[in-house]
C-alpha cells in the first residue's frame, strides 16, 4: 500500500519493552502490536477473539479498523458493517465506513453514513462529502470516452506496484513491495507484504534496480525505497526512502499509556543519487530533511531541472500533507521550501507531483472529487498556479488514483488501487483517443470561470429575477457600461468574488470596487443596490446569511473609498439565481461553484 510511504509519509518501525513487566494477554499483545502498525500482526489475535461468541465491539471495530489500514477494502466493508451495530464504538467508524462503501461504488449506503457521522453539525463537509458521492456516480456513468484505460499486466504483480517513472527514452522505474524472499526479515508487518523497492523494466524484463546500498551509512535498504525520478542526463536521481540511521538518533514520540512500548517514526527522507563508475553508488542527502520533525519525499523535477517539487508534512503547511518546491540558485543549490499554495493544497493530503511543461499533476483527497485520492492538474509553476481541474473517470475512480505521467499527447501511465487490478496497487497505461487538436486530460479549457476571469469590466445580466438557473453567462461589457445604466438593470462586476464560506473581500475583488468608486463618483445621484449570492452548497437558510454578510463587505469597502452609506443598499439573495446548472446535488467543479459567489449591483433611484 503506497498509503504508508505517502499519504501519511510516517513508519512506526519498533517498540521497545521499557521496563520488565508481566506478559501481556492476548488483548494486549494484539494492542501493541496495532500501537506499532503492525495490523498483520494485530489482525490474527483481532480477529480470533471476534469470532468468538458475543465479542466485544471494541475488538470487531479493531479487525475492521485493520482490514482498512491494510488495504483489504471488501473485508473492511464487512466488519464495519457489524462495528456500527455496537453502542460503545466511536462515531468515526462512521465515517470510515462511509469511505469505503463509496470505495466499492455502494453510493446510497455510504450517503447515509456520511449523515449518520456528520450529523448535520459540520454542513460544509456533509455537502463536500455528498457531492462526492454524487460526482462519482455521474461521472462514471458519463465517462470521458477520449480516454482508454489497460492494466499493465507485465509490469504488475498481487502486490502494490505502483509510480512508474521514465528512465531514458524508453526505460522505465517503478515501486513494488513484492517480496524479494520469504524470509521473516522481509515482511513488513503492517500488511504482511513486503518492503518496498525500486524496479527497472527494459525490454519487458522487470528486475531489481541495483543500488549498491551495502555498507553505506545514509541508506542500506533495509526499509522502504521509492519512488525514484531522474533528471533529463539521467546520471542524477532523486530516490525516496524510509530512514534507515540507528533508531538512538530518532527521538521518541510516544509512550503508550501503560508504558510498556517506546515508540519512535521512522521518517522519509529524499536522497541524491548519482553514478561512480556505472553504478548508483554515491549518495547525498537533500538538504531539507529533517528526520526528527517531518518527512519529505516523492520528488518532481521541472523540464530544465531547475525547480525540484516534492510532499512534505514540514510546519506551514495548507494541511497534512502539502506539495513544495525549492528552486535550484546560481550556486546549484537548492533554496529554501516553499508551499505551492492554496489552489494546490488543502487541510487534507496533496501528493505525487509530476510536472509536463506548465502543467502540475499531483493527487488530493481534500479536493472535490469521486473519493479517496483523485488525480488532478494545475497551470503555472512553482508558487503560482490556477485552479486545479478534476481529471474524472476513467482517469479517476471511487479508489485512490495517483502519480500520474504523461509520456506524449497520446498517452501516459498513472498508478490505482482500483478495482480489477492484479493487486493492491497497479500500474495502468491510458490512451488518449480524441480530437488531435485537444491536449490530455484535464487540458481542456476551463468552464465558465475561463471565460468571465478572462474579460475587464462589469458583465450585463437582465434575466437574474428568473428562479430559472442560467446555463450562460451574459457577454462582457467594457467598465463605462455603468454610465449608461438604466434603472432595475443588474450587472455583475467582473472578479468580484469570494471563497468557499467567506465574505473578506479579496484583492480581486477590491481593485474592481474601486474601478465601481470612480464611476459612482462619476453619477453622484444614483443609489445603488449591492447584492451578493452564494453557491447552492450548505442549506439555503445558511447561505442567506452568508450572502448578507458578503453584500456588507461590499458596501463597507465602497464606504471606505468615500461613497456615502446612504447611496448604498446591501442586500444578500443566498443561493437564489443561480448562473449556471449547479444547483443542490448536482455535482459542479469548484470554478463553477465560484460564478454564483458573486456580487452585482443594480441602480434603484437617480
């Protein structure tokens, strides 16, 4: 499972006994080894005592909880299904199963589930949730038919393999935990495979990448290695690991309550690789590893090997786990990290970046998408980006969907546990059978965002007293369309919009309120109405109120730029008129979303 060395870019390798202590019964040796990530383990004894007569619910939530962590989603689906009947279980065993329902595309049930966890408390993420589930089922009910997917049964196994990576024109790396012997020392207990490692394909012959490890003091294989990229000379890579310096240098991080178990983490680290003598051999640390604090791994590389992309946990982040960058000085050294920003990452888990020209594709499970990790793409580079775009199915499934590589304008590979696979990840290829003049996926123009962000001035709109939603947005008209304005006519100033759940005014919007200022001090007699909407998302009553305080931001900036209040009505129309099909339920990208966050004014008296 590529969860454990990316998602949550955390090992928890060993406990150590602490003092001498009694034996521990059976419950409690499978609860150290659960403490230690070692569901394997855990799983056997779990599972033994819940099939006695009348379990405890605690221990059936536990063997769920296990198949869950290792991947095994059918039989997670199962043992939820019996957790949930239990009144001493926690609430999260909701959500979980929820997840997973929607995993294997059982969509009612896991809407219910989602209401049964969120309970109508967090609106916000009920909404997101639900959209989820409804985007998936239209989405794969609609397929974006340009594109074929095959499993690359060649390269696969019934293990995880996954982050195919091109090495030279036509070779190529990939990450595996199939077991390279069945020794114990081989099994990594958290699922009862084993640890990952680098593999080459040449030539359809898949084989182990010879990294001559043995001796080395930064890095001897013992744990986790991969995924592995390298720069366009190919005598330079850039190679994900799990830490393998003694565990006295690594401080330890928890005491379980009984103080029986030490527990330190085991962090990723990325390493610099280069050939001696033909072989990879010679290996550096990156210089912003910090093993004792947070991981960093999963490496990108821009076309002229100048700026390096990679996930991270590092302080300062938008959430979990984040995408940064560091761009390479005159030096040949790498600067400082920085965070690529909102329009990339979210509270939730961004990774697997890979970079084609301007075009970042990374993997979230914090964006609107079809559940678990989505794959998705961004224009621009480094800390300036548009808004990502939801690649959809076939590209994406109710599964997790990441690290996705593009090897022309006809195809490419990306790596998913989805359903039908030969393991638990796999590697799949995809073809892109379109028009010739289209691009990959996710290249596409964006929708009606594209349009009214590409146009100066203040958009006309007569038809905004329908309850009927607009599938078009009115044509642009230049700023001065205001001085010649007639009565009861609405016009929507253009950038004038607003987050998700916010009414700040942003610095978008404000450079449009003060193009509005000069123009009303232009037609000192006219008294507008200033009024502000939201999305369809969270309930009406909700949205209402939302959409006041949006008018009233307005208004008060306008005052601040010397309009008098007296000249200025706010008045705020919630999730009513809409202008374009996004109403509840219906499953809409985020930039279509942002159209109906808007503000218009109308003249009311001259």
């Amino acid at each position: 499972m590529k969860k454990i060395a990316t998602l949550l870019l955390l090992f928890i390798s060993m406990a150590a006994r602490v003092s001498a202590q009694e034996q521990p019964d059976t419950k409690q040796l499978a609860d150290n080894f659960f403490e230690r990530y070692e569901y394997f383990n855990a799983l056997k004894i779990y599972k033994r005592l819940a099939e006695k007569s009348n379990p405890d619910g605690l221990i059936v939530e536990r063997v769920a909880d296990c198949y869950r962590l290792m991947g095994d989603y059918n039989n997670a689906e199962e043992w939820y299904g019996k957790t949930i009947g239990y009144a001493e279980i926690e609430p999260i065993d909701h959500f979980y199963y929820a997840e997973i329902l929607l995993r294997n595309k059982k969509f009612t049930e896991a809407k219910e589930q989602y209401k049964h966890y969120y309970q109508q408390e967090d609106k916000v993420q009920l909404a997101l949730k639900l959209a989820s589930v409804d985007s998936a089922q239209k989405w794969i009910k609609e397929p974006e038919k340009a594109y074929t997917i095959h499993n690359q049964q060649k390269l696969n196994s019934k293990y995880s393999d996954w982050g195919l990576s091109h090495w030279g024109p036509d070779k190529y790396v990939f990450t595996s935990d199939r077991k390279a012997s069945n020794s114990k020392k081989d099994t990594y207990y958290r699922n009862g495979d084993g640890y990952f490692n680098v593999y080459k394909d040449e030539n359809d012959v898949v084989t182990l990448f010879d990294l001559k490890t043995k001796g080395n003091k930064l890095f001897d294989s013992k744990y986790h290695v991969g995924p592995m990229i390298f720069t366009n000379t190919g005598d330079t890579a850039y190679i994900t690991i799990t830490t393998t310096v003694p565990h006295k240098q690594l401080p330890t991080d928890v005491k379980t309550p009984d103080n029986t178990q030490k527990l330190y983490t085991r962090r990723l680290e990325l390493l610099v690789a280069t050939k001696v003598k033909g072989q990879w051999a010679s290996f550096k640390s990156f210089p912003y590893n910090n093993l004792a604090e947070y991981s960093v791994g999963n490496a990108a590389l821009s076309g002229d090997g100048k700026t390096i992309y990679f996930t991270s946990d590092m302080p300062g982040g938008e959430g979990k786990t984040d995408i940064w960058y560091c761009a390479k000085n005159s030096n040949g050294d790498w600067d400082q990290p920085v965070n690529c920003g909102k329009n990339i990452n979210t509270k939730e888990d961004e990774s697997f970046p890979t970079i084609m020209g301007n075009l970042l594709y990374f993997s979230s499970n914090g964006l609107p998408g079809m559940g678990g990790l989505d794959i998705f793409r961004a224009k621009g580079e480094k800390a300036s980006w548009g808004k990502a775009i939801n690649l959809k199915y076939p590209i994406n499934s109710t599964s997790d969907d990441f690290y996705f590589i593009a090897n022309n304008k006809t195809g490419g590979y990306l790596s998913s546990n989805r359903e039908g696979g030969l393991g638990n990840d796999d590697i799949y290829s995809f073809d892109y059978n379109g028009p010739a003049e289209n691009s990959l996926p996710g290249d596409e123009q964006d929708s009606d965002r594209a349009n009214i962000t590409s146009a100066n001035g203040i958009y006309k709109n007569k038809d905004l007293a329908s309850s009927k939603p607009n599938t078009k947005v009115a044509s642009p008209q230049p700023v001065t369309a205001l001085l010649t304005l007639h009565k009861n006519e609405s016009i929507i100033l253009n950038n004038i919009y607003y987050d998700l759940n916010k009414w700040n005014i942003r610095p978008d919007a404000a450079a449009e309120l003060r193009k509005l200022a000069v123009i009303l001090k232009q037609r000192p007699n006219i008294r507008l109405e200033v009024s502000s909407y939201t999305d369809s998302r969270a309930p009406s009553a909700y949205n209402l109120i939302l959409s006041q305080k949006r008018a009233m931001a307005a208004v008060n900036y306008l005052v601040e730029l010397g309009i008098p209040r007296a000249r200025l009505v706010p008045k705020g129309y919630g999730d009513t008129h809409l202008l374009n099909n996004c109403t509840k339920g219906e499953y809409c990208t985020e930039e279509q979303h942002q159209i109906n966050r808007r503000t218009e004014v109308r003249i009311i008296s001259e």
